[in-house]
C-alpha cells in the first residue's frame, strides 16, 4: 500500500468522514482539522467527527466546523487519523459503515483496522506524516494548514524535546515559520496555558503523587469527584503524567483517571535517563501507545488497579 493508493481513494469519493481517537489530544486535533482543509481544497464534501473538543484548540482553523454526530449514514470513505486501535475511535459507528476506509497513525500498535493503513511508527507525529502525505499529494501547506500541523507536532513532541524528535521536523518547522505560521503563539497557547480547572487537578494530583520501588515509579491518580468539583473541561488532565517522568530517578511515571465506576484510563510515561517501554507494559492491559508514551484501560478501584500496575512494571525495572 502505497500513498498513490491513498490519493485515488480520496480522488474517488465525494463525502468523506475524518475522526480520530477519544479523549483528543493536540495531535488528534492537529490532525483531523489538518486532514478536514487539505479535502477541502480537493474540492472534497468533509465531515470532522470529535466529541469533547478541548477549548484549548478553538483557535484552530475549522474547529467551529467540527461536529459530534452526522446525518450522513454512509461516507464515501472514512479516514481514522492518531488512533491505533478501533475500540478508541470516536465516530467508529460511521468509520464502520463507510464504503472506504483509510487509518493514518504513528503508534507502533496499530492494529492495522483499515482497508488501507499507513502507519509510520518513526514518525514524532500523525501530523508529521500528514505534513509529508500532502505534499507528496502536492497540496500547497498554506499558513492555515500549517498552524494545525505544528499543533500536533508541538504537542506530541512535548515542545520538541522528545527523542522521536528528527531533523525533518525542524526542517518542516522552519519550513511553516517561513510561511508565517506563529509558531511561539501555538506554543504558548497548546502548552504554556493552563486553565484554572487544569491546574486544581495537577495540584491534587501532585498532592497524591507516592513514590514506589525505591523512588523508581512515580503514582497518582485523580478521580471522577475531583473533577466535578473542581468542573474540569475536556483536556484538563493533559499533562499531569508528565511531572512524575521528571522527578530524578523515577523509571515509570503513572498517572490513572477514573472514567467510570472501578474503570481507570493508565497513562504510563518513560523517565528521564530510563529506557523501559511503557507500550510494552500497557500491551499487556490491552493499551499501548510509544516506546515513552503509552496508555490503557484497566478495571478495578485505585488501590486495584495500582497494584496490577506495579506488579508489572517491577519486573521490568
Ligand atoms: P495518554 O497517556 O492517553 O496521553 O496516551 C499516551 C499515548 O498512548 C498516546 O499516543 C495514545 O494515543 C496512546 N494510547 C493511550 N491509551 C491507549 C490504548 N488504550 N490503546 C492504544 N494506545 C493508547
Ligand atoms: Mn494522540
Ligand atoms: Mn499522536
């Protein structure tokens, strides 16, 4: 399978559907409303499926355009963008029922639920990959555009300072600051802005953080109460993961979210200086993710879920 593969699909439908994976991160975004006007200037009738927007990416181009359901039952086609499992995909009612379907990621588990699947698991980000597709498709990357793929790239790069981090992602960077996208003001907006809700949940959070295995896992967690009082948006517990991974000598950081009664979404990350694989880990839990990022839904209660969560990553670290 090849990206011609991918154009004459794209060429060939009149309605397509975009969607990518619950709980959108700045990637996701990044890359359905990328994908969205990309279609549009191939003339392409689109629909971007995301339920729980984050506020923080209203500033997007087509955001406002974005919606939760369809009247349209069956698409053309449906592209499944940074998701890597279907069991994940927001929209999947109308991914399923399309006569096409194409899945663009960068996550090494993919499970490949696509007629077509490009996925590069090298690639820092799913906007990345999109950024090259288009160009190979020879879809001018205009300001517009460009300012939805540096969202992903700056998000999922951790501003880039992660090690998936390439030349071709400053080359592509520089490349956008030339065609005047306000590289410092997404910056500032997608990871140097916190809403207060946000910031209540990182203190509770950090509050709780216990040290384990010799200082080498970081755990904390945050339930469905501290949410609700401290009214938390969708996206606001972004973030909080990270600030175990940096505390020194912390091998895995965990970091769990109750979404239903006795259901945790795991967040595991990678210390600094460590070089575990937390999809490794999660995969056991039927998540996964990157080698340094990785996720997965467990059931139990806190104190549950927590020890079948050391058990395993003790015998890795
Ligand atoms: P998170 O901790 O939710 O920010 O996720 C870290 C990385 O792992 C992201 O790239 C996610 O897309 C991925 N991920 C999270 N949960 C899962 C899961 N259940 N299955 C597969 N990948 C996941
Ligand atoms: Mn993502
Ligand atoms: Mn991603």
């Amino acid at each position: 399978m090849t990206l011609d593969d991918i154009l004459v699909e794209i060429k060939q439908a009149e309605t397509i559907v975009v969607m990518a994976h619950e709980s959108p991160d700045g990637d996701a975004i990044g890359s359905v409303l990328a994908m969205n006007l990309a279609l549009k200037k191939m003339g392409k009738k689109v629909d971007v499926i995301v339920k729980e927007f984050p506020r923080t990416f209203d500033f997007l181009p087509g955001a406002k355009d974005v919606k939760t359901t369809s009247d349209v039952e069956t698409y053309d086609l449906a592209i499944s963008l940074d998701c890597a499992d279907l069991k994940r995909l927001v929209g999947r009612e109308y991914f399923e029922k399309a006569k096409k379907t194409i899945v663009i990621d960068h996550h090494s588990t993919n499970m490949m639920y696509g007629d077509l699947n490009f996925v590069n698991p090298v690639s820092p980000a799913c906007c990345e990959i999109l950024a090259g597709m288009f160009e190979y498709f020879d879809i001018d990357i205009d300001a517009e555009i460009g300012s939805c793929i540096v969202t992903g790239i700056i998000t999922d790069t951790g501003g880039f300072k992660y090690a998936s981090v390439t030349a071709e992602t400053f080359e592509f960077t520089a490349e956008l600051l030339r065609k005047g996208v306000n590289i410092s003001d997404i910056y500032q907006r997608v990871l140097e802005t916190r809403r207060k809700s946000n910031f209540e949940l990182l203190r509770r959070a950090m509050n709780r953080l216990e040290l384990l295995e010799n200082d080498k896992i970081a755990f904390t967690y945050i339930n469905k109460q501290d949410e609700e009082d401290v009214q938390a948006e969708p996206g606001d517990h972004e973030g909080i993961v990270e600030n175990g991974r940096s505390i020194e000598g912390v091998k895995v950081s965990v970091f769990i979210r109750e979404k239903e009664e006795n259901l945790y979404k795991v967040s595991m990350r990678t210390g600094n200086g460590s070089n575990i694989n937390v999809s490794d880990i999660c995969y056991i839990f039927g998540g996964g993710g990157h080698p340094r990022a990785a996720g997965a839904t467990v059931a139990g209660t806190v104190e549950q879920v927590k020890e079948k969560l050391i058990k395993e990553i003790k015998k890795v670290i």
